[in-house]
C-alpha cells in the first residue's frame, strides 16, 4: 500500500492540494495521511509549567477536531479512500521529514502559493524546504490549480536513466496511464555537440524500448535560461504536469538540473509539479 503525506496549515492552498492528491491517486492502493504540526508555546509569565502543559493538551485537542473535521469533509467527496490524521509538535518542515522517514512514507503532496521578491523567501518556503531534504517524491500544486486529468507530462531530462525511475513510480497512478511524455533537453549552447546528440539518440533508444506503448516526444531547446525555457514549453504545450529530478550535480550543463531549479519552479509554475529525488552520482 502507498502512503501519502497531506501536510496541512488549514489554508485554502493546502486543502486545495488534498483535493489534487486524492484525484492523483484515485483508483490506487493508497492510505492517505493527513498531517499538522504545531510548536508548542510556553510562557513564562502564564504560570506554572502544569498549567502550559495544560494549553498545550487544550492546542492539541482543538486541532485534532479540526484536521478530523477535514477528514470527514474529504470522505463525502471520496467515500472510498482510506483517511488517517496526525497532529505533530514541532516545527512543520523538520517535522515533515522526520515523521516522513519514520513511518516510511511513499508520497508527500503540498499546496505552494507563487511569490516573487521578499515574500518569495517566506509563502511556499515549507514546500520548497521539504523538496531540498526528502528522500521520498513530492508533489507541488499550485494554490488556484484545480485537477484534472493528465493529458501531458513534461519532464526535463540530462538523459540520466534513473529519470525511468521517477517514471516508473508516477505509472503506478492511472491518471498517468495514458498521458503523453515531453522528454526536453535544455543546452546553453548555440548548437547541440556531437556528444549531446550521441546521448539524445542514445537515450531515444532506450526510452522507445522500454517505454514502447507510450505516447512519447523528445525535444531539444538551445538557451541559457531553464526556467523560462520550461515556463513557455508548458504554456505553449499546455502541459498538465511537470516531473523533475532533484539531484546535485558539478558540470556547467547539469546545473540545469539542480534541486534549485527545482525549488525555483515550485514557486512559479502553474502546474503541479513532482520533485523526484535520486542520489548524487
């Protein structure tokens, strides 16, 4: 069974990515979790420490009423998805992760609202934290994105076959089953050297093989800028979903690929997107 993380402040962004998150995995053998972490306040002026840890436990229980309250709006829509809740101490990015890697989590699915500038530093800095440091996928969706199903993926490639990995771990949810893959190259250079196109053709290769009933396209786009090269393919496309790896790599070219890239696309796009991560190699 996969187990999805639904973080949750309570916002309108996050509720919205629930709503996503269980459409994604409609049909799925998947036990949804919904989570809340909350940092305890202790005063030294409210009194005794019996008396925090009484506002504590209150804190707690007025949340858990909440995130069940949650749950029960969800089960009217989706009647037939398993639903737990958690309400965790802490603060909410590290909590994520440490509950996430203790309890073995497969998924995690957040709501991210875009921001440029100072706000860009603190709206979505949750998400974009937990993008750095997971070891499982996740998925970011927009604040005003509605579902739908998949019709296109977009995933940014440097031909690295563990790219088939995060592919594999997306066919495991229907709404993929049928959707057509972009594999998009991005090169800073004026023309694509004869080693780039070696590994293009090398890859086309293996990806037909393996790959061989789906719908798939290869692009290669020459410019020095990833984001925006990747912003207009989307909106050109009209993409449903975006799928990156998320990985720390040295060469002038890779450095498309970072986890920054990453982050950065987590604040500006306008679909969702999956951060996979792989190891470094």
């Amino acid at each position: 069974m996969i187990k999805i993380l639904l973080p949750t402040d309570f916002s309108k962004a996050s509720i919205n990515a629930m709503e996503y998150a269980l459409n994604f995995a409609l049909g799925s053998n998947a036990k949804f979790i919904f989570y809340h972490s909350f940092i305890p306040y202790n005063s030294a002026l409210s009194g005794t420490p019996e008396y925090n840890r009484k506002e504590i436990i209150k804190v707690e229980h007025e949340l858990k009423i909440r995130i069940d309250k949650l749950r029960s709006n969800m089960h009217e829509k989706f009647s037939d998805v398993a639903i737990e809740t958690c309400i965790d101490k802490g603060v909410e990015s590290r909590q994520i992760i440490s509950y996430s890697k203790k309890n073995k989590i497969d998924f995690i699915v957040m709501g991210t609202i875009g921001a440029t500038g100072l706000k860009e530093k603190i709206i979505g800095s949750v998400t974009t934290a937990i993008i750095s440091k997971s070891e499982c996928p996740i998925l970011a969706v927009p604040s005003n994105y509605k579902y739908k199903s998949i019709q296109k993926m977009l995933m940014p490639t440097n031909y690295a076959l563990h790219d088939l990995i995060a592919l594999k771990f997306l066919f495991q949810f229907s709404v993929t089953k049928n959707a057509n893959i972009h594999f998009l190259h991005i090169t800073p250079e004026r023309k694509p050297s004869l080693k780039e196109t070696e590994l293009m053709e090398a890859f086309k290769k293996t990806i037909n093989s393996l790959l061989k009933k789906r719908n798939k396209e290869f692009v290669l786009h020459l410019g020095d800028d990833a984001e925006r090269s990747i912003s207009r393919i989307v909106q050109k496309e009209k993409m449903d979903l975006i799928v990156m790896t998320t990985i720390k790599r040295k060469s002038f070219v890779d450095r498309f690929f970072h986890s920054s890239l990453t982050k950065k696309l987590a604040h500006h796009t306008r679909i969702p997107l999956l951060a996979f991560p792989v190891n470094e190699i």
